[in-house]
C-alpha cells in the first residue's frame, strides 16, 4: 500500500511534467538538436571512415622496414555521433532538468495544494520520494526519446550499432540521466527551501552558474596556488621533443611530451632536462590533482569526463593522463569507465546527497 | 468474547462522553490532553484539554492567531504535538496519522488544488489514496461535484473563483465519507446562497452521525451550525459547552445577581421584595437586580395590582459583547 501511495504521486507528476508546456517546448528543442546533430555527427563519421580507408590502402603501400612498422589505422567508432549531444545536454539538457525540478514543491506551497495533499492518508516521505521519481521518469523519458532519434537515424543511414556500441549508447544514456538529476534535484531542493518558485530558480541558477563555469575556473587557480611554484627550465638548450597537442571539445587542452624511439635506439636525454621534465610532471600531476577534486563538484566535468570515455576512450586517456604518452590501441569500454570511476561516482552522490537534504527538509517543513 | 470486549470499551467511552452536553450513549469522538504546540518559544496551543462527542457539531471559536489552526493540523496529524496528545475515535493521531486521516475529511483555511487539473481529476487523484476502487471512484465524485453544485463545469481548478474553490473543498474533505470533518473558515469565501447550503449540508451531515468540527472566528457563522462551542485565546481553551453556558461563564460576575427586565403597560410601581437588590427604573420599564430568579412572585404582585405586563425576562448576557470582550484580551 506504501507504494501504492508513492506511486500514486509519482504517476501524477510525471503526467503533470509531459504534458506540461514548459516540458513540451524544452523537449522538442532537445529532440530538434538531437536529430541534427546525429546527422552531422553521421557526416564527421562518414569523412573519418573515408579516411580510415585510404589511410588503410596507404598501410599496404609503405615501407615494410619503416617507423610505423605494424601500425595499423584505427576504425572510427559510431559513437562519435554522439559528442553533440555532450554538448547540448550540459546546456539544454540542465535547463530541462531544472525546468521541472524549479517549482515541484514551492508550487504546491504557493497554491496550497500541499496542504490539500497532506490532509489525505500519504506520508510526507512518499510525497517527496513520488515527486523525485516523477521527475526522474519525465528525465528518463526525455533521454530515451533523444537516443531514440540519434539511433533511429544512424539506422537512417544504414549504419547498425554493433552489441558493444549499443551498450556503451546505453552507458551514455546512463551517464547523460546522472548528469540531468544533478541539476533536477538542485532544482527540487532550491523548491523545497524557498517559498517562492522565482527564488527557487533564482537559486537553482546561481547554483548551475557556480558549478558549471565558476567551480572549474577555480579549480584552475587553486591548483595553480596550492601546487608550488612552478620548476624553471633549465638554461641549456633542450633535446628535440616532440609535442602533440590534444583537442578534448575546447574544454581545455593539454600537451604531452613523449620520447620517440627509432629502431629500438633511444635518443640521448640531458640530465638537467631529465630533473626538469620529472619536475614539471609531479608539478603538473599536484596541480590537476587540485583542478580534478575540485572539478568533483561539477557535474558538468563529471559528466564531460565520463561521457568522452564511453563515446571517445582514447581522448578520454589522453585527458585522464595527459603526461603519459598517447595509448597505441583505443582501451576498451570496461578500461576507459575504470579510469573515471570517480566522476562515475561524483555523478551518482551529487544528485543523491541533494535528494537526501530535500528529504530531510520536507520531512521537517513547517506547513501552516 | 471480542463483540463483549467493544461494549466494554463503548461503555467505558461513554463514561467520558457524560462531560459533553447531550451526549448520553455518543462516544468520545475527538480528545485531547494537555495538547500543546510550541513555535519559537512560543505557545501557539498551550495546554488544551478539549471532548468533543460523536456526532456533535463543535464551533472552534477564537480570535485570528488564537490557535485555532494550528490545534486542527494537530488533530488532522499533519503537524505533531510539542507535548501532550490528541486522539479521534481513539486513535492517538501522533502514533497513527494515516489511520486517523482514513477516517477523517479536512477543508483547510483558503484551500487549494492542482491548477492544471479539473475538479474531478483533483478529486480522484486524491480519492486514490483510500481503499476505493475505480468505479466507486466516478460515482463517488459524481457525487460529491453534483452536491457542491459543481458538475458539469470543464474549467481547471486554476481558473476557479475562491468560493468555487471552497466548495471543491468540502466536496475533497467528504471523498472517503468521514467520520469526522473538520472544517477552518468554512464560509469564508462563499457568497450568502452558498452559506445557506453550507449550513444545509452540515445539518444534513450531522444527522448521519458525522461529528462536525468547525473552526471560525465568526461568532454568527458558528451559532448558526453548532451544538456546542469552544472558546480559544492565547492557545488556552477559555470555556466550553452550549453558547449560553459559554456566555454565562464569561460574562463579568455581578455579585451572582439576576437581572430581570419587566415592562408594563401601565406605570411601574414600587416593587417590594427581600430579594430585590436594586432597581433601574425608565418609565413603565425596569431592570430588577436580584439575588435569584423572582420572576413568578413578581408577575403575581404585579397582577394583583391589576397592571398588564408586556415583557418579563431574565436578561442574558450578550453573547457577541462577552466573546468580543475575550477576543480583545
């Protein structure tokens, strides 16, 4: 019967969020996206699989004796199709989720419905706990719908996911939903401690502005404050290095030094360059380690971080580790979510530690 | 042995139900002990002891901010007491809310509803909660919207006028058929046609058997329904029982003197009686002031002098004067 009562409510809000304008507008935005960007995610696909082709063609053509002996291009994987959609559901995407999350409480306070509600037999948590899994399943119900679409075009082009490229769709979705009840449940908390649903979103949205653009930038100065001074280059010239920068989305870059071996001979190494590069990698790993917990917070880092490794592994590694060189092979879905297990982790306790502080202050809500 | 087990209890509740005028073989349907709710260091209830009969209408009587709706939230189980207890139909509402709120209806001061939905989606989402199938449901609803005049109206609970509101109220504080509803400012929103029903449709429930508590500071709104009434200010339950008895109890003492209006046709005459204290003479008009009721030797000394009485009454205390004296305090 207590689930009953539970769900009662939440099949209650979950009709009053897809029916509601508000959703109804926010959505078909997200969908309209979605679609274009499946299909411009399907154009970069299709340009990368030309030139693995040629690239494959021109394998057979070089120097058996050569450098890149053995190298063989890499197949480029469906899931890049997915790397819009990062983009705009960090943006769009939080929007939503706050849209149904602003007012689910501070409403009903506003129009005294709560009141109405309380006086029948619910308990105050079934109340509560109905309105988060109302909101989650409107949530839920939003993020099918856009996979839907980007799979529904792939299928479009007759491109078919393969099993593992299903479930790392699905791991997206997953790790996309995460990143969606971050904001929902700020919202729902925001609603439950202000007594005007303005405030709520007023409150909500300094709150996504905080931890979606303020907290990295932070990170970055407490990191560049708390880690040391940085090490000085030594005043000899230094041996040839390569250096390859790496693109992650424009959300920040890094550069990777790596010692390139000819022919099982390596190049000699200066000494003081040798101090110089141990010492800049542990001044370096100081610095991201600060950056790293403090993007924690973020759910916006989190769920950058966790969902370039489902739809790009190799950058994700490369972003992971910056100061080690480039992985030869892509690592495999398993490998790549063991690396970010901690944003994983970041992205299941935001939403969960602000569910629990709404529980707790609607437990104890004064409801004259 | 179980069916001897309730008379037993019945019995025993009838006991208790001696304190309540009227109330003979009626069970104790509302109790509460020493129920006190503080907010911030200050008592919003304070100490109220308070019987309320089954099938009784009680008028909750007191001034704005006396306590009157916070003791319902209370008796409703949707606020727990700071100490104290309340129980309906002997269910202690703090150890089982949901039991007692299966068996109650509440109407809230300015009620509210989902704006985004009709009044029979807002009752049936509520009508949910309860053991009630599909179909009971729809014809419970049909019901209720056809009682409170609102059948047929297609508008969403958002556009409603307040006493449109009000009146889904009630329908929402009936959708279980409730022992006991409890009602605060029950008319406070409705037009005068829609107090008369008001008034119509609590009699009419009374005399099902429902025990009626109405909350108001509306002296007139309460005198028209109820049986009996309770008299709050400052969270303190001042007096309790029929409107006369709580006029009376509140009425400064005048040396526990009578007053005694006569009035004659003719001129009145020198009135001669050991128990008269004091006499106000205005014309053929008079208040007698004495130690008890005299009215029968009065009317006879009167009549023996051959003089026509118009009126003689024992002068009560004006109820509104005495209940806006407690709600100055």
């Amino acid at each position: 019967m207590a689930f009953d009562r539970l769900l009662n409510v939440a099949k209650k809000e979950f009709s009053d969020h897809i029916t509601s304008r508000r959703f109804v507008i926010i959505l078909g935005l997200l969908l309209v996206i979605s679609a274009v960007g499946a299909h411009a995610g399907i154009e970069s696909y299709n340009n990368l699989l030309e030139s693995y082709n040629q690239q494959l063609q021109h394998v057979q053509d070089i120097d058996v004796s050569g450098p890149y002996t053995g190298w063989m291009p890499e197949k480029p994987s469906i899931l890049l199709i997915l790397s819009p959609m990062m983009s705009y559901m960090t943006t769009l995407g939080a929007v939503l989720a706050i849209a149904i999350g602003f007012d689910l409480v501070s409403k009903e306070k506003e129009t005294r419905s709560l009141k109405s509600l309380l006086s029948h037999p619910v308990y105050r948590d079934e109340i509560i706990n109905g309105k988060a899994l109302g909101g989650i399943a409107a949530l839920g119900f939003a993020m099918v719908l856009a996979l839907a679409i980007s799979l529904a075009i792939l299928l479009l082009f007759s491109i078919v996911p393969t099993l593992t490229e299903f479930a790392a769709i699905l791991i997206f979705g997953a790790v996309t939903l995460g990143f969606l009840l971050a904001y929902f449940a700020i919202a729902l908390m925001m609603s439950t401690i202000a007594k005007e649903s303005g405030n709520a979103l007023i409150y909500t949205m300094v709150i996504f502005f905080a931890v979606s653009t303020l907290l990295p930038v932070l990170g970055a100065v407490a990191g560049e404050a708390l880690a040391g001074d940085r090490p000085e280059p030594p005043q000899t010239a230094p041996l040839p290095k390569e250096v390859i920068w790496v693109d992650n989305g424009g959300y920040s870059s890094t550069s990777v030094s790596q010692s390139v071996v000819y022919e099982g001979k390596a190049v000699e190494v200066d000494p003081a360059w040798q101090q110089y590069e141990d010492d800049m990698r542990a001044y370096s790993e100081r610095r991201m380690l600060i950056s790293s917990v403090t993007n924690l917070f973020s759910p916006q880092m989190n769920y950058f971080t966790a969902a370039m490794a489902v739809t790009n592994p190799r950058i994700a590694t490369v972003i992971h580790s910056p100061l080690d060189s480039m992985p030869a092979e892509t690592p495999g879905l398993a490998e790549a979510l063991s690396q970010v297990w901690m944003n994983i982790a970041a992205l299941i306790v935001f939403p969960s530690a602000f569910f629990a502080a709404t529980y707790v202050k609607f437990m104890r809500m004064d409801i004259r | 042995m179980r069916d001897t087990e309730n008379i037993n209890k019945r019995m025993s509740k009838s006991a208790v139900s001696a304190t309540v005028p009227g109330c003979i073989w009626k069970c104790t349907m509302i109790q509460t002990e020493n129920l006190t709710k503080i907010y911030n260091g200050n008592p919003a209830v304070d100490g109220l002891d308070l019987v309320v009969g089954e099938g009784e209408i009680f008028g909750f009587l007191g001034p704005n901010g006396a306590g009157k709706s916070t003791t319902i939230l209370m008796l409703t189980g949707m606020i727990e007491p700071t100490a104290g207890r309340c129980l309906v139909d002997e269910i202690e509402v703090a150890k089982d809310p949901l039991a007692v709120k299966k068996i109650i209806g509440y109407l809230p001061e300015d009620v509210g509803f989902y704006g985004n939905l009709t009044a029979e989606q807002n009752l049936d989402y509520f009508a949910r909660f309860y053991d009630m199938g599909a179909k009971e449901r729809k014809a419970r609803i049909e019901e209720l919207l056809e009682l409170v005049h609102l059948d047929g109206v297609t508008q969403k609970a958002g556009e409603y006028s307040r006493g449109m509101k009000q009146r889904l109220g009630l329908a929402q504080a009936l959708i279980n058929d409730p022992k006991v509803l409890f009602l605060d400012e029950p008319t406070a929103n409705l037009d005068p046609e829609g107090v008369r029903e008001y008034r119509d449709l609590i009699l009419a429930l009374a005399a099902e058997g429902k025990t009626i508590f109405v909350s108001s500071h509306i002296l007139s709104e309460v005198r028209a329904v109820c049986r009996t009434v309770g008299l709050l200010a400052k969270g303190k339950l001042v007096a309790k029982g029929t409107l006369g008895e709580v006029a009376r109890t509140l009425t400064p003492s005048d040396e526990d003197v009578v007053r005694i209006v006569v009035e004659t046709r003719e001129r009145l005459p020198d009135l001669d009686d050991p128990e008269i204290v004091a006499i106000e003479r205005n014309g053929n008009r008079a208040v007698v002031r004495a130690t008890s009721d005299i009215r029968d030797r009065l009317a006879a000394t009167l009549f023996e002098q051959g003089l026509h009485i118009r009126e003689m009454r024992v002068e009560e205390p004006d109820i509104e004067d005495v209940f806006m004296a407690v709600y100055r305090r």
